[in-house]
C-alpha cells in the first residue's frame, strides 16, 4: 500500500475514534502503533516504547506540571481572587468595567496557570456573581469569561506553546516572549470588544459607578502584590536570562507554595486538591503527547509530508499564501475539535511544507495559538463555553454563545495584526535571543 493511501487511511481511523470520543492520546497511539507496524512490523513496538520513554524523561516538559501546580495553588492561596479585585477596582466605574475587569483578571491569572480551561474555571466562579449581582446581560457575562480565559493559551507560560516547542523542536523561551504582546494586544481587544458591546446596547451592563479613590485603589493593587510578583519575577527573569522557562517554573511554583502557606491556606484537603489536580491535568497532556510522537512517526514513514510540500512547490503558492490556507482550515477544524488535538495532529504536517518556505515557526506558532483560542469559543464544541456553562447552569447555551462572537472577531482581528506586522511576534524574542 503507498504511503500517501496509508496515511489517509490513518487520519481517516482516527478522526473515527475521536469521533467515538476515545481520549485523543490513545487514539493517537493506537493507530500510530497500528500504522507503523503496516509499514515495518518489526518497528512498531520499538517505536511505541521508545517514543513514549524519550517524553516521558524529556527535561523540558517538567515546565507543564510545574506551571499548572502553580496556578492551582493561586487558586486556593485566593491570589486569583485578590487579582479580579484589583482589576474591578480600577476599571469598575467604567461601563462594561467588570467584564473589562474579568478580562485583566483572566490574562493574569494566566501568566500564571498556563491552561485556558484552569483560567475560565478559577476566574468565572469569582467574577460572574459580581457581574450577576449587578444585572450584566448573561451573554456578556459569561462571553468575557470564556473568552478571557482563553489568554491562558497564549499568554506565557502557556501549555500550547510548550507543546508546540517540542513538537517543531523551536525553544520554548523565544515561544514564551513571542506570546507577550500578541497576548497584551488581544487582552486590549478584548476590552475593546467589551466597550463596543456596550455602547450599541447600554442595557447590556450598568452605567459606571463612581471612580474609586486612589487610596483605595491602591490597596486593592497592593494586596494582589503577590501573584504580579511572581508573575514579574518569572516572566522578567526569562526576559533578561536570569534563569531559563523551567527554572522560572521551578522557582513560580515554589513561591506560590510559600504564599498558600503564609496565608494559612495550606491545609490537607487544599494541598490534596491542588495535588490532585495537577496530576490529572499533566497525565493529560502527557498522555497526548506520548501519541502524538508516536503517531508523527507513523505519519514520517508514509512520507506523505514530503509528497505535500513537493505539491505545494509546483503549484507556486507564496508563503503566506500557505499560512493563511493553513489557518483557515484550523479555524474549521477547532469548530469541532480541542485544541490541543489540532495542535499535535497537525503540527506534524505542517511544518514540512511551510518551513522550506521561509516561514518562521515562531512567528507561525503564535498565529496558531491564537487560532486555537477562537476554536475554544467556537460552536458546536467550543470548551471554554462548556467550561462556562457548568460554572452558569441557568444560563442557556445560546445565550453564552452569541455572547462570544465579539471577542471571536476581536481574535480574528489580532490574527490580522499579527500576521501584517510579524514583530508583534518577533520582537521581544528577537531581542532577548538575537536574530
């Protein structure tokens, strides 16, 4: 059977299993395993083993467990909550300011967690009763709170661009500043969004209150101290080389730790939870990845990467040209897949095609998160929105749906931003790393 029969049919098995929902990692394994053993028999269990072992002692992955344990334990510390405050108490008098202000707490919290899901959760349960309790429109209630947690992707330290970084085998740190002012960028359009939503329907939120003082504005900003130093140690310290992405989560998780125990929040049933936690959300993406390379290598012996970008060749298309194609068909593709899904299926056949071309995977990298958030908020799947939902279990579907179309065009015009001017990308990477 040739190559290019042979992958079709194994993309085509697994879009089936996914569709059957088997978890993806074991979807992924399975028909790699499978697959490799059609083209070389006596290569297939090797390869399993082999792939698996080589991630599963990959030193820079410790940053995903390391990272998602410190946003959990921001979580039961109350620093995410003392963040939210803090925003509310300086965007509050505005209209729209507390959807502005779950937006900001949203893109904090994810300097710290990593994980778009942790962020919707951890920020929706403490700011929807706030804007419940002053009659905010259900949908933009609940469209800033899906929306702002999907920040956790893009801001670093993210777990996309981790994932990314192993698979296209780019450094993680260039990934991490390369997400910074994309992520500052669409945190603004957000609001933006807000802002535009309120002024065409002024019943959406209520007129802004009155400007709190600056004293009290000021405490609010002092007692959220914490979690913005952590953040500005771990992200500066990257920055300026202090100490590389997996130290900077080694010592973020540390203080985090510290902080849970000044406050008195480091109980057993809290640090059994937190534990808990990060087990299942790490053995998760572990779980993915271990198919993912297995599944790639499976996809490396059909040679079907290499027939595609001799295609791609002959037909002249330009680089871009390509990237945009490529990012249309992941914006369908996140209307009924995960993200990470997409992330790891693709990446594979990708990145032969568009690098001979010139593209720079950084910069690629950081469209293709984005577009992945958009496919976070997307119908019919949508995980963020579900997210929302068990958070607001009398608010309909449809309700918190419309309410995200704003911040998913305030996406697709970031998408624009980034891709006509690439050193919204490039920029602090290149400095930090060089050229």
């Amino acid at each position: 059977m040739e190559g290019s029969t042979l992958a079709l049919l194994g993309f085509g098995a697994l879009f089936i299993l996914l569709f059957i929902r088997m978890p993806v990692g074991v979807a992924m394994l399975l028909v790699g395993t499978v697959g490799i053993w059609m083209i070389r028999e006596k290569a297939a269990l090797p390869k399993l083993a082999g792939e698996i072992f080589a991630e599963a002692s990959n030193y820079p992955l410790t940053i995903i467990p390391l990272f998602v344990l410190m946003g959990n334990l921001a979580g039961v510390s109350g620093m995410s909550r003392d963040l939210y405050d803090a925003a509310h108490s300086w965007l509050s008098h505005l209209k729209g300011g507390l959807a502005s202000a779950t937006v900001v707490g949203c893109a904090g919290f994810s300097a710290l967690s990593g994980s778009s899901l942790a962020a919707a959760l951890t920020m929706g349960r403490v700011s929807l009763p706030q804007m419940q309790r002053y009659n905010y429109h259900n949908g933009l209630a609940t469209g800033s709170i899906a929306a702002g947690g999907t920040l956790g992707i893009l801001i670093p330290p993210s777990a996309g661009f981790v994932i990314y970084a192993i698979l296209t085998e780019e450094s993680i740190g260039r990934l991490f500043m390369a997400g910074v002012l994309p992520g500052l960028l669409l945190t603004m359009m957000f609001i933006l969004a807000v802002w535009i939503v309120v002024s065409l329907d002024p019943s959406k939120a209520p007129g802004g209150g009155t400007r709190n003082p600056l004293s009290v504005r000021m405490r609010a900003l002092g007692r959220s101290g914490w979690i913005i130093g952590i953040i500005v140690l771990t992200i500066g310290g990257i920055y300026t080389g202090v100490f590389s992405a997996v130290e900077a989560a080694g010592i973020g998780a540390l203080l985090a730790l510290l902080v849970t125990i000044i406050r008195g929040k480091a109980s057993w049933q809290n640090i059994r939870e937190v534990t808990e936690s990060t087990l299942k959300s790490s053995g998760t993406v572990f779980m993915i990845l271990f198919g993912a390379f297995v599944f790639k290598t499976f996809v490396g012996f059909t040679a079907v990467t290499y027939d595609l970008s001799l295609w791609v060749e002959a037909q002249g298309f330009s680089g871009i040209q390509v990237v945009i194609a490529f990012l249309a068909i992941f914006i369908i593709l996140g209307m009924f897949m995960d993200g990470f899904a997409i992330l790891v299926l693709t990446v594979p056949f990708v990145q032969p095609i568009i690098e001979p071309l010139g593209i720079n995977m950084i910069w690629f990298g950081v469209l293709m998160v984005i577009v992945l958030e958009m496919g976070l908020i997307s119908p019919p799947v949508g995980l963020n929105v579900f997210v929302v939902k068990g958070i607001a279990p009398d608010v309909p579907m449809g309700v918190i749906f419309r309410g995200i179309w704003p911040f998913w065009f305030a996406m697709l015009a970031a998408v624009c931003c980034v891709l006509l001017v690439p050193e919204l990308a490039l920029l602090l990477p290149n400095t930090m790393f060089g050229r």
